[in-house]
C-alpha cells in the first residue's frame, strides 16, 4: 500500500533522511520562499527521469539545478560573466534562477540538451538545510522544477503539493512541510550568456533591481527562442476560466486587491493588502476556486512595476490556460 512521508517536523535529523532519501534516487519534494520544488539528486539521471513522469513534462524542457551557495556555481557552469557574479552575490540566496553556460556536471538530461543549465539559491531555511545535509553526503545539486502537474498552477503549501502529486510519487519518495512559501510566485530567470541580462520570466527579483546591481540594462526579452516551460502561453492554469479586466457576476470567484469591494453574490476568493501579499496568495486563491468547483475567476490585476509585473505574465497565461 502507498504511504507518504510527509515531513513536518523538520529537525536536522529528518532533514539528514531526507538528504539521504535522495541520494538513493528517490524525490523529495520541499518548500522554497518561491513555491514548492519537486526535487532529485541533479546528477542522477534516473531520478531526474522521475520527475519527469510524475509531472508529466516533456522531456527536453531543462531543470533549474538548486545550490547551497554561491560556491557550488562553478561545477555546474562556465564563462560566468562578471554581472552574472554580481547578481547571484546581490540577489542568492533568493527567489533568482542565473541561465549560463553549462559545466561538467550539467548533463543533457538536466539540459534538455540544451549548452546553458539554470542555476539558483532559494532562500528558505528548509532548502538550505536540505541542500547543505546533501552536499555534506555528496551531493552536487538539486534538481526542481514546481511540485505540480505539467502546467498546472504551482503549489505554495506542502498540501497543494499532495493534492498535486500524490497519486503519482511512490512510497519511498517524501514530502517535507515547511509552511506557506512567502513569496508565492516562481523565481525570477534571467539569461547570463548575453553580453546583458535577459529576463525570462518576471519574478520578485524585478528589472529595476537586476539593472541597479549590474549596472547594465537589460536586453528586451521578446523574441527569445530559449525553451522555457513557464513561457509557455497556457501555463499556471486552474480548471475554472480566469478572466482578466472584466467585471464579476454572481457566482463567479473573484480576486483582487482589499480596496477593490466585492460586487453582490460574487464568491470573494482572497483579498490582499498590497502587491507582495497578491503574489503569495495568488496560487492559493486559485486552487481554492477549484476545490470550490467555480467554473469562472475574475481577477484584477495589480498595476504596479515591481512583483506584479510576474503576477500579470502568470494571470495573462492563466487566463489563456483552457
Ligand atoms: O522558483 C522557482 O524557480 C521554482 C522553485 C522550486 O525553485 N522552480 C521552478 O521550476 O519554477 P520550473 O521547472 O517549474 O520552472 C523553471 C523554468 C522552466 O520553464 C524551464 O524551462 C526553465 O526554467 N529553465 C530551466 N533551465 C533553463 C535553461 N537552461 N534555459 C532556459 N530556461 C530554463
Ligand atoms: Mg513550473
């Protein structure tokens, strides 16, 4: 019979199994101050494998590998330009994935067969710890993608992630709890092969911040061949339609900032104070339309030029999802 671990009560020794659960092939899915990651060991093709089915992804769409620190970089990537060291030093560990050069350890099954390997420190105590007890153990690198289904809306608590995944992972593999992640939206990921960065997907790490640690501006994103799964145009998706820039009508979620009111017999689904708190509960807002079985969400979206430049490019996908 299937039995999950699930992992709440994080001491360093269950963190230690954890770290050990993977090196043995199996997945562990943990929390990031982004969202939760599904991970495996990033040199173990057989275990990266695994992610892929149990998310269903295509197979040439690349894996972000998960360090502990800065100084895991030059295993797994080469020609690092000088703004790509300043950003992981300004910006690691935090909710930032560096696209550069591949090294010797990014294999084509990390790769999709592609030369570059996305790269990133998250910021959360469990991730470290994970991460730190692997490396102490062996371990070169995490890889994981968002613990959800092949372009589902990404999960933010350890219970989203069952809700996601359980019926796919197997009883060896673990779920560590470690709360509601605080940032709530994907990483930011930005291109290092060019002679400037490039954003390829908007995130908490925002235009302004990358230009003021590099000094340099960056290079306008449309028109970029890379793969990436995020940017695909119907990601992030719930079942219930999300409708952008319309008014709700009865019986219809909604979502928006606290200032904005609910209109009569309309299903208020979060109301968040400002930006930051849309983006952490956006993803949860949205499952809860689900788990309520709304067939339509409207959301208003924020119009500000920080973090909710991602909340926009996450709701403009998602309303394109189904
Ligand atoms: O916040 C995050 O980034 C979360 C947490 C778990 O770290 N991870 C995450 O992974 O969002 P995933 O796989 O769901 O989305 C990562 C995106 C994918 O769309 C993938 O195609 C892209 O990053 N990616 C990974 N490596 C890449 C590369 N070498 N070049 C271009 N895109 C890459
Ligand atoms: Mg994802």
């Amino acid at each position: 019979m299937f039995q999950l671990k699930y992992l709440s009560d994080c001491t360093s020794d269950t963190i230690h199994a954890a770290a050990i659960s993977l090196m043995a092939g199996n997945l562990v899915a943990f929390p990031t101050e982004t969202v939760y990651g599904l991970g495996a060991d990033a040199t173990n093709s057989a275990a990266v494998s695994r992610i892929y089915s149990v998310k269903g992804r295509p197979i040439n769409h690349p894996l972000i590998v998960h360090i502990s620190s800065i100084t895991g970089l030059r295993d797994w990537a080469i020609d690092i330009p000088e703004y790509g060291i300043r950003l992981a030093r300004d910006f690691w560990p935090g909710p930032m994935t560096l696209v550069l050069k591949r090294g010797k350890l990014a294999q084509n099954f990390i790769t999709g067969g592609q030369e570059t390997v996305g790269l990133r420190v998250p910021d959360h105590d469990v991730a470290l710890a994970l991460m730190e007890a692997f490396e102490s153990i062996g371990g070169k690198g995490i890889a994981a993608p968002s613990a959800n289904r092949f372009g589902q809306v990404s999960p933010t608590t350890s219970s989203a992630v069952v809700d996601e995944l359980s019926k796919y992972l197997q009883s060896t593999d673990l779920i560590i709890d470690g709360g509601a992640c605080a940032v709530g939206v994907e990483s930011t990921i930005i291109d290092c092969t060019g002679h400037a960065p490039q954003i390829l997907r908007p995130g908490a790490i925002t235009e302004i911040m990358i230009e003021e640690s590099t000094g340099l501006e960056c290079i306008d994103s449309l028109g970029n061949s890379i793969r990436v799964s995020g940017s695909l145009e119907n990601h992030y998706a719930p079942m219930a339609k999300v409708s952008l820039c319309e008014v709700p009508t009865p019986g219809q979620g909604f979502i928006a900032l606290a200032s904005i009111q609910t209109p009569p017999g309309v299903i208020r689904l979060a109301s968040p104070q400002d930006d930051e708190e849309f983006a952490q509960i956006l993803y949860t807002a949205l499952r809860q339309a689900d788990i309520q079985g709304l067939a339509e969400v409207v959301v208003i979206q924020p119009i500000g030029i920080g973090i909710a430049v991602a909340i926009r490019d996450r709701l403009s996908r998602a309303a394109n999802g189904r």
